[in-house]
C-alpha cells in the first residue's frame, strides 16, 4: 500500500530529511489544531512528530513553546507512552513554527494538558500500529499476537522481537491510521506518564548551553535598544541623533514616529525618522555591535518628548477615583438574584470590608526581545513568543509581507506568565530588521521590561455580607471598582458572574464601575483570579469569624448549598457555571486532612490560615503556616496544597514544580505593585518589584486528589488560594487583618 503524504514545501522536505537519516519520519498533520483555547482536531497525522533512527533512538518532536510549564517534556511523554517507547532513547527536539506540521502552536491559559492529552497518545498509538502491522507481516502473524515494549515488537509465541529501528524503514511505506480507531494504552498500564521525568532541557540549562532567546546569535547581527517614553503613549519630537551616532560602537539611530491615520499622506522627509506600523510605540532605536554599546549610547541619549494625555494619570488619582465609585450606585450589574437589599437590613449580623490591589508587572527573568533578519523581501525571527503564529500574522502586517514569507524559530523562554501572549518586542524587533535590511537582535532591559509592561490591573472591592443568626450566609454584594469605559472593561479587569460564591447564597449581587485608563493591562498568570481569589478568600474568613465558625466549615457550608441557577444570558454571552463543588470540598478536606487543620489552633505570632479556589479548570485548597514578628514581619513556615487537576499527573515531578512555583509567586505577588505618578512608572528593576527570596521560601507538601475528571492543565490554579491563605493565617496569629496589597501598605512585610 502507499502512503498517503501531503505535499512538502522545500523547507519541509529539508526538516524532515535532516532527520530521518535513513530511518522513519512520521508525517503532516491533515489540519491545523485550533487556537490553544479550544481542542484540537482528533484526526491528526502522527508524522510531523516522530522519527525513528535505524538504531532505535527516537526524536520526538515539541510543537508548542516551552515557557518554564513543561510541555517540552511533557508532550512528548504523551506520545511516548502509547509508542510504548523506551523513555531514556528518546531526544527531543523543540518545532519551528509550522501551521500545515503542528497547527497552532500557542502555549498559555493552562490549557495544554486537556488538549494534548489525547491527541498526542494517538500519535504515539497509530505509530505504534504501523511498527506492529511491519512487524507482524515480516513475521507471518497476526498482528493481534504481537505486543509491544520498551521500544520493541513482541511476538512471544515465538520468542521473536524487533526493535523499533528494525522496522522503521517499512513502517514509513504505511498508511497513518485514523486516530479515532487506535487503541490506547489502560492508564494503570503506563511507564512514562504519571512517572516522574526529568525535564529534557535541565543538563543544557544547568552546564550554560544556549537554549533561550537571549542566547541568540546570528552573523553580521547588530544589537538595538528602544527608548521609549517614560509616559505610555508619549511620542518624539526631537532626539540628539547626530551626538550618538558618533558613540563608539552606534551604527544608526532612528527616531520612531507613529504610523499617519488611515487614509492621510505620510509626507515626512525628515532624515533619521522612520514611520512605524501601528502597534509599535514610538521612541529612538540605536544599532550598535553590541548590546553594551547600544545601551551605553542609550544613556547619553537627549529626548524632547510629547507625552500627552497619560502624563495626567496617577495612582493617587485612581485610588481617590476609585473610593468615590464604591460610596456611588454601581454602573453595571454582572449578576443580581434575590432582594439583596432585605436580605442585607433583616441579617442577624452585617460585615463589611473593602479590599484593594495593585497593578503588578509580569517580571520574567528573562526580558523581552527577539532576533530577526530580514532579506529580500523574507523575514527570519527566533523568539521567545507564547504565540508564535499570533506574532508571524502582527510582524507580516506591520511589514506588509505574507505570513508565508516569515519563518519563525521558537526559542526556550526565561518565563513567560502571560506576557509573552502580547508580540510588541517581536514585531519591533521584525521592523527593525526591515529598517537595517539585515539582522538584529533586539533586547530589552530590566527597566524596559518593568515600565513598559501590559501590567496585571489593579482593583478595589467593597463587600457586605449578611449572616443569620446561626452564623449561615444570607447575603453577599460585591462592587468592584476597575478600569474601563462603561460595561468594557480593560484587558485581564474582567470577573466572571460565576465567580464563587456567586449561585450558592440566597441573595447575592456583583457590580462594577470603571475609570479610564491609559496604561495598557493583559493577562498575568491566573489573570484575574489572582486578584479575586485575595479577595474573596480573605472575606469568607472574616465571616467565619463573625459568625465564631470554622473557616474550613462555612466553606463546606456553601459549597453543599444547592445551586442558583446562571440566568440563560449575562454580559451579553452565553453563561455557565462550571465549578463542581464536589471537587472544591474534596480538596478542602484533603488539605486540611493533610495539615491536620482541626488540631492546629494559634497562638500569640503564630497562625493557620485556609483558602480554595477554582480556575482554568483546576481545583486548590492550601493551608499556610505563619508566624509574626513585634515588627509585623511575617515568616511563612510551611504550606500544604491539595489540588485536583483531574484523572492523571502527567510528570510529576514538573507538577509539584509547577505548585511550587505558583506559590512562590503568589508569595511574590504580595510585596509587588505598580504605581504612577505624572504618568510614569515608580518602579524599575527587581529591588522595587521583589521576587520571594530562597531565605524566604517555606516548606511545600503537595497532595493529589485524583478525580474520574480528565486531566487538566498546572500552570494557573494553585496561585490564587495562597495569598488568602496566608493573610487568614496572619489574622490567626495577629487578629489584624490584611485588607490591601502589597503587605508594605497594610504595615507587614516577609522576614
């Protein structure tokens, strides 16, 4: 039979046969996945991802950019383990960009693991078909008599076996089965998944080989930095460029200028100035040999600059703005049953409490930038990106080229969180490549990277809650003050009518009301729950309190309630509530089962605090320890963390880091904030922006509770509940409570 291929581009066919060396290369995917928020096609074809070498060792490839979550190791796991392939013979080579190979190739959201999971075990599966059908005709037998493992085909009546290298060759011949029909491997039968496995990049990463973004080098490439305006939306009106050209090192300076609206006449003659596509901030580029010198010519720069209308806005004025909309009538409802307002007047008790957070900047270790060569009308980026195809559509718009004219080398990046969605640095790094007409590393610095961020948005919420007189919920109103214009909120401001405990008190209500803001915002890992679930958490233990209730009780409480239906329609889409309290209350008793919860009572400095939360289809109870100082210095002693992320642990050795290191940025979400004043950001490098130090980190136990549930993704879920869990705590062991982020604003700070 022949196989059936689609056609090769050139560049295809030389991947593809840069690999086979004589051995199996397994084919095109017959349609792109969809977008990383939705599941992929379930007809995918298994040859984009596997090659198999005459000596049995196996590549596998990584579709999907590897931002410190794990995925490089763990999608091949997925397809490794029903190829029932030998583990230690499989490298792993990380994708280029290729939407007819890999489909969509964004990595974020959380939402790798219930996307990949199967689709990429049929992979491994239909490979593993086509090795045995070889097999089993070389040997005259049935194929049903034949097994596989360890990278081997089995025919134990005969005590015969192949190794996978014997039969790749044939195996190319066939024809991939359709993925709907192999069959997958019983999870209790499983060698590699839910094992733990190194990540396949850890030797490189600790021995200083270049793997990320920043290690780029290209020949003949020259260093850029951009100044831009200390004002978000400042423009240039005049720059000493004829000083720093002549600085050791500079080879052009260019002013940036913002593109003309659409449908005027760019008439500019101005030489130095370049008219950038709209999405690039203005500002000066310089080109030198190296970084140092582009960045040492960068501080003698003199820039007149026009900062308009951001220069008026201000922390000071957001908070002030934000206390008169919480005093005012809400502007929007999100969600209102029952008569809040009788539930509220006939309460046995009311609390009220107004809770506040900043903005925050993603600060990933490494900043922002990209490499990119641009030649005869193509251009070459290797990058950093979380989506990669998002940044070939932008930088082939900005250059007015096809997609088809860009090749896109994915790069390991030094941490993502979010911030790598938004491809400003690769569509500068693209128009500067075009302006020089050769390639250009593009870096930012720390300072860049702080002040001009899509920064997580700040919020305040004032809060009521009614209980009755037996301590049970009656009422809970919720306002929120935002940034916005109306009902449209901006980027990452945005709660959902569901969010807990919304359906599960008699009467509840959630409101918002906006201001205008200038800055831009966007997503920050566990975008909006890692605000809400501050706030929330923190509330529910001052109504325990109140009520002289278990905190871990009045939890359970609720989430037994029976539910209020979502109304049909809210916010203008379709609404549904997808929390499963069942799933919630079991990883609450198994924290607090765990931290043994109903024994640890405080003393004087010395608390437990308890919190729960529900996001990107992951389910996280976390019980911290704490004690307090005279000097209101907090010490975090331990946290234990139970989730629930479905059926199966992929890795889990890159799950427990993934815990881990949500809670340690959780952690250092508690002492960051972006503040403005005169429109400029106060902070510019890590000593105003911390980061938890080692000193500070506590002790981590991490438990699972496995649900009949399909597994779901690590990245977001365990971070929200550690900052209630921890401010509960300090009001355990202190009887103050934390109503305002960063600590330094409510008078603490960690030890």
């Amino acid at each position: 039979m022949q196989p059936t291929l689609k056609p090769l581009s050139r560049r295809t066919f030389l991947q593809i046969t840069a690999l086979t060396g004589g051995g199996l290369a397994l084919g095109l995917f017959d349609s792109p996945f969809a977008l990383a928020q939705g599941p992929p096609r379930a007809d995918l074809s298994p040859r984009a991802f596997i090659h198999i070498a005459p000596d049995g060792v196996i590549t596998l490839m990584a579709r999907a950019p590897e931002i410190g979550q794990g995925v490089k190791t763990m999608y091949p796991m997925m397809i490794a383990e029903d190829l029932d392939a030998d583990w230690s013979t499989v490298r792993v080579q990380q994708a280029d960009l290729d939407d007819s190979l890999y489909g969509n190739q964004s990595s974020g959201g959380s939402t790798g693991t219930q996307n990949n999971y199967l689709p990429l075990r049929r992979v491994g599966a239909a490979c593993r078909q086509m090795l045995v059908s070889v097999a089993a005709t070389r040997w005259a037998v049935p194929a049903s008599e034949c097994t596989t493992a360890l990278g081997h085909v089995l025919h134990a009546a005969s005590n015969r076996s192949f190794g996978y290298g014997d039969l790749a060759s044939g195996a190319a011949l066939l024809t991939p089965p359709a993925l709907a029909s192999v069959q997958l491997k019983d999870p209790k039968d499983f060698r590699i998944l839910g094992k733990p496995q190194a990540n396949v990049d850890n030797h490189a990463i600790v021995t200083g080989k270049p793997l990320f973004g920043i290690d780029v080098t290209v020949p003949g490439m020259l260093h850029a930095v951009i100044e831009k305006s200390p004002v978000y939306g400042g423009k240039v009106k005049s720059a000493n460029l004829d000083a720093i050209q002549k600085l050791p090192g500079v080879r052009h300076a260019l002013i940036l200028a913002p593109a003309p609206a659409a449908g005027s006449i760019d008439t500019t003659t101005e030489p130095g100035v370049a008219i950038v596509a709209i999405g690039i901030e203005p500002g000066v580029a310089i080109f030198a040999d190296t970084w140092w010198q582009a960045q040492s010519a960068r501080r003698a720069l003199k820039v007149d600059w026009d900062f308009g209308p951001g220069v008026t806005q201000s922390s000071e004025n957001f908070a002030a703005r934000a206390a008169e909309l919480l005093k005012s009538p809400p502007a929007n409802t999100l969600r209102s049953y029952g008569d809040i307002d009788a539930a509220l007047a006939s309460a046995a008790k009311v609390v009220e409490a107004t809770y506040t957070y900043p903005f925050l900047a993603h600060g990933t270790l490494e900043p922002q930038g990209t490499t990119a060569s641009f030649k005869d009308g193509k251009l070459e980026l290797w990058t950093t990106s979380q989506s990669p195809g998002g940044g070939r559509s932008q930088a082939a718009r900005a250059l007015n080229i096809q997609p088809s004219d860009i090749t896109v080398h994915i790069c390991r990046s030094g941490g993502g969180f979010g911030r790598r969605l938004n491809n400003d640095y690769l569509v500068e790094a693209a128009w500067l490549a075009k302006q020089v007409g050769g390639p250009v590393k593009l870096l930012w610095s720390r300072e860049d990277d702080i002040s001009h961020d899509d920064y997580r948005p700040g919020g305040s919420h004032s809060l009521r809650a009614g209980l009755d007189a037996q301590g049970h919920i009656v009422a809970w109103r919720q306002h929120m003050a935002t940034y916005g214009d109306g009902p449209r909120l901006v980027s990452s401001a945005g709660i959902d009518a569901t969010e807990f405990p919304a359906g599960r008190v008699p009467a509840y209500a959630l409101y918002t009301s906006t201001q205008p803001l200038i800055l831009r915002t966007g997503a920050l890992r566990a975008p909006g729950h890692n605000a809400y679930g501050f706030v929330i958490e923190s509330f529910l233990d001052e109504l325990a309190t109140a009520a002289n209730r278990d905190p871990l009780d009045l939890r359970l409480e609720i989430l037994s309630a029976t539910p209020v239906p979502m109304p049909a329609e809210a916010n203008g889409r379709r609404m549904t509530d997808s929390l499963n309290p069942d799933r919630l209350k079991a990883v609450l008793q198994l924290v607090a089962e765990k931290s043994n919860w109903a024994a640890r009572k405080p003393t004087p400095g010395h608390g437990f605090g308890i919190a729960a939360h529900y996001c990107h289809a992951g389910y996280f109870a976390e019980v911290a320890e704490v004690s307090v100082d005279s000097s209101n210095r907090i010490t975090v002693h331990h946290v234990w963390a139970a989730g629930d992320v479905g059926s199966q642990i992929m890795n889990p050795s890159g799950a427990a880091a993934q815990v881990e290191g949500s809670i340690l940025e959780g952690m250092s979400q508690m002492q960051q904030e972006i503040t403005l004043a005169d429109g400029r950001i106060q902070q510019s490098n890590y000593p105003q922006h911390p980061l938890v130090r080692f000193r500070q980190s506590p002790v981590i136990d991490i438990f699972w509770h496995l649900s009949e549930n399909g597994p779901t993704g690590l990245g977001e879920p365990a971070l929200p509940p550690v900052l209630p869990a921890i401010v509960n705590a300090v009001f355990s062991a202190t009887g103050k409570r934390i109503r305002t982020l960063p600590l330094a604003r409510s008078g603490f700070s960690f030890a």
